[in-house]
C-alpha cells in the first residue's frame, strides 16, 4: 500500500485511494474491482487463499484494529461508510481477550 501511494499512484485530487493507472485516471469504486486487485497481489505475495481475501480484508483489519486502538463503533461506522452499527459489528470482530480482563464478574444469579 505504501509503495503504491508513494509512487505508484497517479497524481490526482480525487480522494480515492484506488485509481486507474492508465487515462482517465478515475477512481476505482467498484468493490468487486479493487477485490479482484488485491486477491491478485496478495497471491503475488504467496499468501495462501481465504475467505475473506479481497477488499473486505482490509475493510475487516481497519475495523478491527481501529477498535482495539480505542475506536468506537460509530467512529469505526462513521470512517467504513455504515449507516447500521450492526453491519459494523460484522466488521469490527471484539478480542474476547481483553474485553474479559474489563467485564464485570457475573454471579449467576437474576437480577
């Protein structure tokens, strides 16, 4: 990604990180396009196949790493485009881990 956005990426004052690399260097808005560009490179690189294994990786690993660096699930549906916090959810996977070392004992009994 780095080299990409360093030297790779055409000049352009679109906001889109994914552009065309031959004229009209438009954006690239389409996820099965930039899905099938990753699952490409990410095979270049000798990582075996999975599922997920295109742009809904990167969308997964931002998510889950905005929350383990603090982010709420608004500002994680706020920067993924989601109008549902559910939809977040399935994106934003919680580390069990360290949600138990915050949770509050149970006791067992009713309320």
């Amino acid at each position: 990604m780095v080299s990409y956005l360093t030297t790779t990426r055409p000049t352009s004052p679109s906001r889109y990180v994914f552009l065309r690399l031959k004229p009209p260097f438009r954006p690239l808005v389409r996820a099965c396009g930039i899905g099938r560009l990753v699952r490409r490179a990410l095979e270049r690189t000798g990582i075996p196949p999975r599922t997920p294994m295109g742009a809904h990786l990167f969308r997964h690993t931002a998510a889950s790493l905005m929350v383990q660096h603090g982010a709420t699930f608004k500002e994680v549906a706020d920067v993924l485009g989601h109008r549902s916090l559910q939809t977040t959810g399935l994106y934003a996977k919680l580390d069990f881990t360290n949600l138990a070392a915050v949770a509050l004992p149970w006791n067992g009994g009713g309320q």
